[in-house]
C-alpha cells in the first residue's frame, strides 16, 4: 500500500468544504489506489461545526482515509501537508467596500502564507479557491519563499468546466467529447472563456468547435456571458453559492496536476505567470496548461486574434489593479 498524502482543507467548515473533503477521502481526487490523511482548518467560531464535519468523515468509514485532524490552529492544520486547498476566505458582505475585503483576505493569506513556508512539506502543492483567488494565491506566493512558485495556483477549472458544459449543451455532444476550451485571466466575471481553440470528437473525428457551432456571435456574446455570469446564476437559483462544482471542479485541478493531463488535452489552471502570451511576470493568471510528472507548463504557440488579444490585456489589466490594491492593504 502506498503511503498516505496529507492534503489541507482550509474553511473545511463552509459549503465547499463539505463538497469537497468527502470526494478527497473516496479517493476522486488522488485516485483510489492512495490513501489521504485529511486536515481540516477553520475559524474558532466554526470550531463547533468543524467537528461535525470530522464526526461525519468517520462516520462515512473510508477505507482511504487514514487520518483526520480538524483544528483552528493554522500552524497545526499545515503542518507536513502535501497538498493544501484553500477555500477559507472572508466573503464579501453587502455595504462592503473592495479594499475591506481585500485587506481582510490579505492578512488571512499572508499568515497561512508563513504557516505553510515554515510547516508544510517540502515540495508542497497549494490551490487556492477562495476569492479574490488570484490575488489571494499572489500574496499566498509572496510571503512563502520556500514554496517553488510552480507550486502555487489558483482555481479556474470551475470556469472551464463551465464552458466545457455550455459547448456540450450547444451541440448536444457529451461533455467528455469537448475539450480544450480555455479561461484566460482573472476568476472574476473579466475572465475570458475562448473556445476558438476546442475540438470535439465526432463519428468522422476530431472538428474544431467552432466549425461546428457555426455561430461566431453565439461564441462572442451569449457563451462567454454565460461562463462569465454562471457563479451569479447559481446565487440566484440556490441562494447560495456554487458548492458541489467548485469541490469537484478543485479535485480536478489536483487529479490533473498530480497524475498528468490526457495526451492532446490541456486544462485551465490559475499560474504565475513567465511572460506567455505577454502577460505580465508573476501575474497569477489563468492560462491553458499541461501537466506531467507532477509539473504544468503552458501551452505555448496558440494563435490569438485581435478579439481574444483585447480580452486577455482587459485581465491583465484587472489583475494588476487587485495587486496594487492588495499591496496597499499590506501598509
Ligand atoms: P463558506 O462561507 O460556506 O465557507 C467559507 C469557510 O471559510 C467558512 O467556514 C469560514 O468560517 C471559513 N474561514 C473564514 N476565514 C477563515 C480563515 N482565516 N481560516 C480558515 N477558515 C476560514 O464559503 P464557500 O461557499 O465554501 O466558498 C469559499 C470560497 O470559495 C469563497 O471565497 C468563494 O468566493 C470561493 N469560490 C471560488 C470559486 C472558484 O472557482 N475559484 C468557486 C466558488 C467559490
């Protein structure tokens, strides 16, 4: 039997975090050959639940699950973790201003930050969910200098598995049939989902998505509108926020990064930037990758036209401005 990953949950208390430790500990997230020891972070108002969550994974007697710890201490919950998924954050609240938010959810980063610099093991691979999550996983990068920065990432999935969802429903194709759509930029509603460069298997092969919609203004307004405004759809279906996706999407990004990309396939990932595609340095920015041995790389060498060029530079543009933002919250 192999030996157990530690894998962190951060606001393991919340409605993500209920989606999500269950799916980890069936082994959906890293196979169900491996078995995890789960930790569980979260806040001491929540403390209570929290461990209502612990009582319900025991409960559920895993056969994967070796271990579980659910605390408020920050240093305990990061200590030897190999994989941490942050979901903890501090929401937006009506009457809020951004940078209240912002300078909320740069103390809490920066201090999981230094707790997983100082206590997680080595090589440890971090996602960030919570929001802002490309600024949180920024200030996440900066104040954890043993951390390699390959290692820190943020989630889009949700957004590409999203847009994966629209083309399959526009064609009436299973959802496993597309692939390669791709979220560039921010996790926020400026994020830009560009199917210009998704195929889908047909009975005559592979076609290009957008032969096949053939419905340029389809792919230019109404399926990026979607993708872009689906988190707030689910708010005003459920009155809550996307939960189960989120979870299952998370799993995905760490499946992927961890056991490797299908040959021909990439995946939306959240990454600091290296320059692609003349995105800014160090940016965390959404761009198509794929993954090997435990390594992502962007995929390099796509065509982007002047629409999708505008679009990117808008993301590039935004994220600059939560990192000026986020660095003023830091003073
Ligand atoms: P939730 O409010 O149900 O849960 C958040 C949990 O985090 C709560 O239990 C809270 O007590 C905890 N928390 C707050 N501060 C903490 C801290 N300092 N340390 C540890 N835990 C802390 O929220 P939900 O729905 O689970 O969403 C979590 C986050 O994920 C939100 O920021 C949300 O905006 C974000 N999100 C991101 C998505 C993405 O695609 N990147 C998709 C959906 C949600």
């Amino acid at each position: 039997e192999k030996d157990p990953v530690t894998v962190l949950v951060t606001g393991a208390a919340g409605q993500i975090g209920y989606a999500l430790v269950p799916m980890i500990a069936r082994g959906e997230m890293l196979g169900p050959d491996q078995p995890v020891i789960i930790h569980m972070l979260d806040i001491e108002q929540a403390a209570e639940a929290l461990n209502g969550v612990k009582m319900e994974l025991i409960d559920a007697a895993f056969p994967l699950l070796k271990g579980v710890v659910a605390t408020t201490d920050v240093v305990e919950a990061c200590s030897d973790v190999n994989i941490a998924i942050l979901v903890g954050g501090f929401p937006r609240k009506e009457g809020m201003e951004r940078k209240d938010v912002m300078s909320k959810n740069v103390s809490i980063y920066k201090a999981q930050a230094l707790a997983l610099d100082q206590h997680a093991a080595p090589d440890c691979k971090v996602l960030v969910v919570a929001n802002p999550a490309n600024t949180n996983a920024l200030i996440l990068k900066e104040f954890a200098p043993s951390i390699p920065e390959k290692n820190i990432t943020c989630l889009t999935r949700l957004d590409h598995n999203r847009a994966l969802g629209q083309i399959s429903e526009k064609l009436n194709v299973h959802v496993s049939d597309v692939k390669n759509v791709i979220i560039w930029g921010n996790h926020s509603s400026t994020q830009y989902p560009d199917a210009n460069h998704a195929t889908v298997k047909t009975f005559t092969g592979e076609k290009p998505a957008t032969e096949l919609v053939g419905d340029d203004k389809w792919l230019k307004t109404e399926f990026i509108d979607t993708v872009q405004q689906r988190g707030a759809a689910i708010i005003k279906a459920r009155r809550m926020s996307s939960a189960l996706s989120a979870a299952s999407s998370a799993c995905d990004h760490i499946r992927d990064w961890v056991l490797g990309t299908p040959k021909g396939t990439w995946v939306s990932m959240g990454v600091s930037s290296d320059g692609s595609y003349g995105v800014p340095q160090g940016l965390i920015y959404s761009f198509p990758v794929t993954c090997d041995k435990g390594e992502w790389s962007i995929m390099q060498g796509l065509k982007i036209d002047e629409f999708s060029r505008e679009k990117m530079d808008a993301n590039a543009k935004e994220l600059m401005e939560e990192k000026s933002l986020a660095y003023s919250c830091l003073n």
